[in-house]
C-alpha cells in the first residue's frame, strides 16, 4: 500500500480482536436506533420526545462516530504498531566462578562420611544449582592442574562430569593448590574476565601458594576456600588397608582451618568449612552471584536493535476526541476499549520455563541425562551425540549408520563398541586397531579389542564344534542308511526264498492237508520280525534326530549367552576420556617433579 513504511508490522497483533465487540456495539446501537424510528408509525409526533432518549439524528450519530474513532485509535495502539529499529548497548555480566576440586588421595579419608571426595563434589553441585546467571569454570588438581571444562553457562555439562571425578583419574599424585591457582588465571584472562572468582574446595594448602594467591589478587580476582574435613582427620583407605608415609606410618591427614582461613582472607575472599546443611552454599552462592555489569555502553563492541513502538503517538489523538464529550455516561465506552485486554493465568514450572530457552541440543542432552534415551536421539543436531544416544538406547543399527566416518580416535572407539553389540567382532577389532593407531595411549580401546578378540575366539571354537557335531551326525546317518539297505536287501532274499518254497508246497498234493495249512501258516510268520525290526530302526532314527536339534538348539542359546556376558564386560567409563586427556597433558609438560607428600 503506498505512502505505508515498507517493515510495518504490529507487535501485539492479537489486540485487534477488539474491534469483534466494537463491531457488536455499532449493530446495538443501529438496531435500538432502527427501534426508535418504529415508535413514529404508532405514537403521534408530539408525543415523541417525551418518549424516546435520543431527540434527534445528528445528536446520535456524532457521539457514536467519535466512539469509533477513539476506540478504533485506541486498538491500533494497543497492537503497538512499529516500523523503525533502534541501536541498543549489549550490557555484558562478568560473573565468573572456576571451583578447583583437591583430588589428592587424602580426600578419599572418611572423617567425613561416606568420603571427603564425595561430600566435595555434592557441595560443587549444589553450589553450581544455587547460582543464579554468571558462567562457571571446573579444573581439577592434585601434582599439577587440569581444565575440566572451561567458562560456560551450561551448567549441566559440569553436572554430568562431576560425578566421575576421582583422584585415579590423575596421572600423578600431590596437593598442588597453587597449580590450580595459575590455571584458574589463566581461564579467566582467556574468557577476558576482568574480576572473577576462584573457590578452593581443599583439605589443605601449601604455604608455596602465598605467592600464586598474590598474583591472582593483582589480576583483580578473588580466591575463596572451602575447607574439607575435621581436625581430628582419618587414614586414607586402599585396597588392602591405609596409606603410609616412607618410614612406615599410617598417614592421617587434619584439617587446618586456621591455614585456609589466612589463604582466604589474602585472596580477598570468603572461608567456610564444610557444614551439614546448606549454610555454606548461601554464603558462597551470596558471594558468587553478585552481578559484575558493565553499565558504559562504549565499554563493548556488541548493539542490538529494537523496535521503536508508535502506538502512544495514536493515543494523543484520542485526547481532543475524549475533551469533547459533553454527556455523562459517553466515557465509559472509551474506557472499555482502551483497557488492555486481560491475559490469561496458567502456573508454569520455573523447569518448563527454563526450557524454553534451551537449544535444540540442550534441550536434547537434558533428556539424555533423564534417561530418555530415545527421545534424546531425535532432538540430538550433533551427530556424535546422537549416536551416542541411540547407542544408549540399544539402537545399535542407527548409532552404527551415524558413525560412518570416524576421524579421532574416540570415534573408532565408540565404532568398535557399536559393531561389537552388533556382533560384528572382525569389524569392531579393525575399528579398536584404528583407535590404537591414532592414539596408542588409549587403554579403554586396548581393554575392549582384547574382550572382543576373546569373544571372537569362543565364538570361532563354538562354530569349529558344530561343523564337528554336524560332519560326526552326517556320518551317523550315512551309517544307518547302509545298514537299512543292507536289512532291505537281506529281506529281499528271504522272501524269494519263500517264493520257491511255496512252489514246492504247491507240487506236493498228496500232504496231508494239515501238514500244509501248517507250513502256510510259518510262511505267513516269516516276513513279520523283518517288518518289526524296520520300524524299530526308524523310531530310533527319528529320536537321535531330534535329540540332536535340541542339542543344536541348546547350543545355540548358550552360545548367545556367553556372548552377551562378553559385551556385558565391555565397561562404560565416563571418566576414560578425561584420563587419557589429562595423561597427555602431563607428558607435555616438561620437568616433573614429584611431591614430597604425594597425599
């Protein structure tokens, strides 16, 4: 339409079903107006206005005009029409948390039950769920430090890897803190955060790391502690029984509040000892979760657009229409079309609100880790996970058609343990080789082709054992057949034996008659042991037959079972990866040194 701007469109489209009861308003009123004009055709003219309300044409039809203007202005209005954007400042959030976890082996003492290890990373999680907004850094430490997962805002992946944090996953044992110091710095220039936070969730800290503390305060940081443990402190259990120290001593590890504390108030943080209730999350979370904003719109590069709404330019046109309303009771019917139409009420799920702003594979990994598996797949846009999660669900056909291209060494690993469930042995042992190849150092795929191989071997030795079963019971047949011929060919002869003998019984008349219904009747007798001992031989045939198929049978399940208690073994360790991630990265970096205490 011309003389209309071309990007016009209204914001709150659904106001213009008001005009529905403004429409039935105008008919009301045409219709009581149509009922007044039929009181002329009975009523005499003098009598008229003292009957009727309205006293005229133009006196009805000029309040009803300015009612459809003012209300059909006040409706466009309310639909928020726009047509030009606005340049509007990205204000960015620096809130920023890297928890560093102690996975030295003295968090695996029980003066805290059932492990301080355990209790740390229910305390990791609880604080990641009670901080609101922000983005949130894991690295774990225990001779040197290790990223986990860098600064991100999806806290369910720091969710998922928490529980498979132990201190076997690192390649070397101590209690490094200030390690994790630097790579904490170091995370957080990355991100280019200008003042982060640091929490320590540790049973202890080295005096070494005074001046890894200093350097991170320089960087307008802060560092907070969470102490782990009691002061009475515990061994660390082993297999076998407790850790001890080179002379012989069982170690027993205490908590040292008074050092944590000090490390705490040098980082201009926060020190709280681990409780039994949640006293120690509000007070880290209170911390945490107050908002760093950058309020100076020249301090980021990022604008976003928003569209500059019109409407309020309309309702100054109402105003004159509203000041000439001369008679009382006119102004409600403005009133009723200038109110905003009432929204309806439903309570949502702070839950189901949140995933509303999820991503499509967010909203997929959610479902993953609830167990949907199925579900999961569909959602899934990244192919690995999508296999991963028809994988999960048993759907080993559609993980193996996802996997068709695998170029890292995790992927030929995920492809063997995929071809193993299919039974595919040959294939999944090409794939665990191809894994090898690219990284040797991959132990889960070494464990898993070794598995497979032994699996491949029974399976092998199963199917020599029934190609022997078969070739031992074609030749049991063929042996009973040779021996039915040779009855069939005996008997034969017997009968024409017979046959001559009744010629000669035939020639001989003058036998006394009894003599001959005799030898008739042993003739009759003679065939009779012949025919029992045919059908005695087919019973037995057909029993050794079928207790053969059950046999193949029962083999045959057996065979399936043993094969699925193989791939049963096949282990699913989440924490696989991280190790081997974190055993390379241990051995780039030169001149290791090992810890005094490594505990």
């Amino acid at each position: 339409m011309p003389g209309l701007p071309e990007q016009l469109h209204f914001l709150r489209p659904e106001a213009f079903y008001a005009f529905i009861p403004l429409m039935l308003f105008v008919v009301l009123y045409l219709t009581s107006k149509a009922t007044s004009r039929s009181w002329k055709a009975v009523c005499d003219d003098r009598l008229l206005p003292y009957i009727l309300i309205a006293g005229g044409t133009k006196a009805g039809i000029l309040p009803m005009l300015l009612i459809i203007t003012a209300a059909s202005l006040s409706i466009v209005a309310l639909a928020g029409p726009v047509w030009k954007k606005l340049p509007q400042p990205v204000f960015t959030e620096e809130s920023a948390l890297v928890i560093a976890l102690d996975l030295s082996q003295s968090m695996h003492a029980t003066d805290i039950k059932p492990s301080r290890l355990e209790r740390a990373k229910l305390k990791a999680l609880d604080l990641i769920k009670a901080r609101k907004g922000g983005q949130t850094a894991l690295i774990v430490y225990a001779a040197t430090a290790f990223t986990v997962t860098p600064l991100t805002d999806d806290d369910n992946t720091i969710a998922n890897l928490v529980p498979a944090l132990e201190p076997g996953l690192m390649p070397a044992q101590g209690s490094n803190a200030a390690a994790a110091l630097e790579l904490s710095t170091e995370l957080l220039e990355q991100a280019g955060i200008n003042r982060g936070d640091v929490l320590l969730v540790t049973d202890g800290i080295a005096d070494t790391a005074k001046d890894t503390i200093n350097a991170l305060t320089a960087n307008g940081h802060r560092l907070s502690v969470m102490g782990v443990g009691t002061t009475e402190g515990s061994p660390i259990p082993l297999s076998g029984g407790f850790l001890t120290n080179d002379a012989g001593a069982i170690v027993i590890p205490r908590l040292d509040p008074a050092q944590l504390q000090r490390a705490a108030l040098k980082g201009g943080g926060l020190f709280v000892t681990m409780q039994a209730d949640d006293s120690d999350i509000e007070k880290l979370a209170g911390l945490f979760t107050s908002k760093r904003v950058k309020t100076d719109a020249q301090d980021t590069d990022i604008t976003a657009d928003i569209w500059q709404e019109e409407g309020p330019w309309l309702v100054l046109l109402v105003l004159p229409l509203v000041a000439l309303w001369p008679r009382r009771g006119w102004l409600i019917c403005l009133v009723l079309f200038t109110l905003p139409p009432p929204q309806l009420a439903y309570a949502l799920d702070p839950v189901d609100l949140d995933y509303l702003w999820l991503r499509q594979d967010q909203k997929a990994m959610r479902e993953f880790n609830q167990g949907n598996a199925n579900q999961a797949a569909e959602l899934f846009n990244n192919t690995d996970w999508k296999a991963a999660a028809h994988y999960r669900a048993g759907n080993y056909d559609m993980a193996n058609e996802l996997l068709t291209s695998p170029g890292s060494s995790t992927d030929y690993y995920n492809k063997g343990n995929v071809l193993a469930r299919l039974g595919s042995f040959e294939e999944a042992i090409k794939a665990y080789d191809e894994a090898l190849t690219i990284d040797p150092s991959n132990e889960d795929a070494r464990f898993n082709r070794e598995l497979v191989e032994q699996a491949l071997q029974q399976q092998q030795s199963q199917e020599q054992q029934q190609q022997q079963q078969d070739a031992s019971q074609n030749q049991q047949q063929d042996q009973q057949s040779k021996e039915q011929t040779q009855s069939n060919q005996t008997g034969d002869q017997q009968q024409a034996k017979e046959h001559q003998r009744d010629q000669l019984t035939d020639l001989n008349e003058k036998q006394d008659q009894q003599e001959s219904e005799k030898q008739d009747q042993e003739q009759a007798d003679v065939p009779q042991p012949e025919q029992q001992q045919d059908s005695t031989e087919q019973a037995l045939e057909a029993q050794q037959q079928h207790e053969a198929i059950e046999q193949e049978d029962a083999e045959t399940v057996e065979s399936e079972q043993a094969m699925e208690q193989w791939l049963r073994r096949i282990p699913d360790d989440p924490g696989g990866l991280m190790r081997r991630k974190f055993i390379y990265q241990y051995r780039q970096i030169p001149n290791q040194a090992e810890a005094k205490e490594p505990w």
